[in-house]
C-alpha cells in the first residue's frame, strides 16, 4: 500500500490547485492561489514542503520545473477519512452514522445515498 503523507490544511489547498490542473509551474500554483491570502514566497515554501512529505513530484523542463501530483485527491480523501473515523469514532462506520443520524445532521436523500451505495456494496460480495 503506498504511504500517504498527512497534509497540512493550507497545504491541501495546494494540492488540490495541482490535482485540478497538473502537469504545473510554480508560476501557475501562484497565479491560480488566491494571492490575497498568500504571497507568493508562502505559496512557494508550501509546494517545497508538498515535495520533501513526497506528495507531489516534479520534472525539470530547460529552468522551469514542472509539478504533478505523487498521490491522487481519491487516494488521500479516503486516507484522511479513515484517520477521522480512527480518530473520533473509533474506526466505527456504525457509531459515524448513528451520530450523524440521531443529530439530524444527514437528509433523507442523503441517507438513500448511502442505503444504495450499501445495497450496492452488498450485491457486489
């Protein structure tokens, strides 16, 4: 299983201007990153710290260097979600979804979402 790195907030909002529109300069990360929340140095030390945790790559092309992704945005929400449900509810999948439906915090049409993602699961076995 590849080892996914654990991403700071502001560094995922790098990754995911990379994962919309890679292959990319770091010219392209700062004009694309809202440049009234960070400079462009801030942005910069975000995709060095991007390359050092190994989850973004680059090729040289003449002096620019050009930045792809090492892990896709599917592999790393679904890293994260694991670590929330470690976290909070125990590894619990049951436990999330009481909570969530006891506090009213999950519509009707959601919850038929999730019964026809389950019933298609179990079809699948």
């Amino acid at each position: 299983m590849k080892k996914i790195p654990k991403i700071s907030d502001a560094e995922y909002e790098i990754m995911k201007v990379i994962w919309e529109n890679e292959p990319l300069t770091a010219a392209d990360i700062v004009s694309i990153v809202d440049s009234e929340s960070w400079n462009e140095n801030t942005i910069r030390t975000m995709v060095n710290r991007l390359l050092k945790k190994a989850a973004i790559g680059y090729k040289k092309n003449g002096k620019a260097y050009i930045y792809h992704s090492l892990i896709s945005s599917g592999e790393y929400k679904k890293f994260e979600g694991m670590s929330f449900l470690k976290k909070i509810y125990g590894g619990s999948i049951s436990a999330m979804f009481a909570n969530l439906v006891n506090g009213e915090e999950i519509s009707k049409d959601e919850l038929n979402d999730l019964k026809e993602l389950l019933e298609k699961e179990l079809g699948n076995e």
